[in-house]
C-alpha cells in the first residue's frame, strides 16, 4: 500500500508541474522594427511572452513554429499566431504553432445559416399570407350575410 500512495504522490506532483496552455500572442509591435529585424524581433517578442505567462526563464521554440513566422520573409511576419505552449517537470516551457483554421470554420458556418434564415422567411410569408387570406374571407362573408339580412328585413 505505501508504494501505491508514493506512486499517487509523484503522479500528482507531476500533474502540477507540467502544464499546457494555448495563448495567441499579438506580434504587432514587431512591425515598429527596421524591415529588416521584423521577424527576429518577433522570435523575441514570443520568447518574452512565454516567459512572462508561464513563469520559466527557459524557452524553447519549436522548429513548426520558426518555420510558420520565417515563412512569410524576414520583413513581414504574422501580426498574431496561436501557439500552444508546454511546460515540463524540469521548467522548460516548449512553444509549438497551433494551426487553427479559422477561415474555413467561418465560411462553412455562414451558409448553413443564411440558408436557414432563407428557408424560414418563405414560411413564415406563406403562413402570414394564409391568415390574412382567412380573415379576408371571413370578413367578406360576414359583410355579405349582413346585406342580404337588411335586404330582407
């Protein structure tokens, strides 16, 4: 039993140590720096943002996501990227590119709603339609069974 209960222990020790979370860190300001240092600044700029958000002076950058800032040239990096960020048992925080893709959940979300929206109006058009047709022809016989009352009366 006292070795199930050290393993339990270390497991949990090892749960709070190593942590992962996902941040989109903002490189805009990478952009104020000569053409030339944009994309080394950037480097910087995520190696300070994983310093001051995971709390480790060790920060190591994964080669998926050098290659994802690099990509574009040394003069134009990305203005933000999403980047999942891991810390281990020995504190060394390890950033690796998240690719999500936003544009495609976006276009394929639009059209099954305006679809929707276009399918609903028709309908509720047709359903107002018909309830006014209804009160017109209830109208129209009440006001005719009202005149040939006073013809006859």
């Amino acid at each position: 039993m006292a070795a199930e209960k050290v393993e339990g222990e270390v497991m949990s020790s090892q749960e709070k140590t190593s942590t992962s979370r996902i941040y989109t860190v903002p490189l805009g300001r990478a952009w104020v720096s000569p053409r030339r240092h944009r994309t080394k600044r950037a480097i910087n700029m995520i190696r300070e943002f994983a310093m001051r958000h995971m709390k480790s002076s060790e920060v190591k950058i994964d080669q998926g996501l050098s290659e994802e800032i690099w990509s574009r040239g040394i003069e134009k990096p990305p203005r933000r990227i999403t980047v999942k960020m891991d810390k281990g048992e020995d504190g060394i925080v390890t950033v690796s590119h998240l690719p999500i893709d936003n544009k495609t959940t976006i276009k394929e979300s639009k059209p099954a709603s305006q679809a929707e929206v276009k399918e609903s109006k028709p309908a509720s058009q047709a359903e107002v339609k018909d309830t006014v047709t209804d009160s017109e022809t209830e109208g129209v016989s009440k006001d005719s069974s009202s005149l040939e009352q006073g013809k006859s009366g």
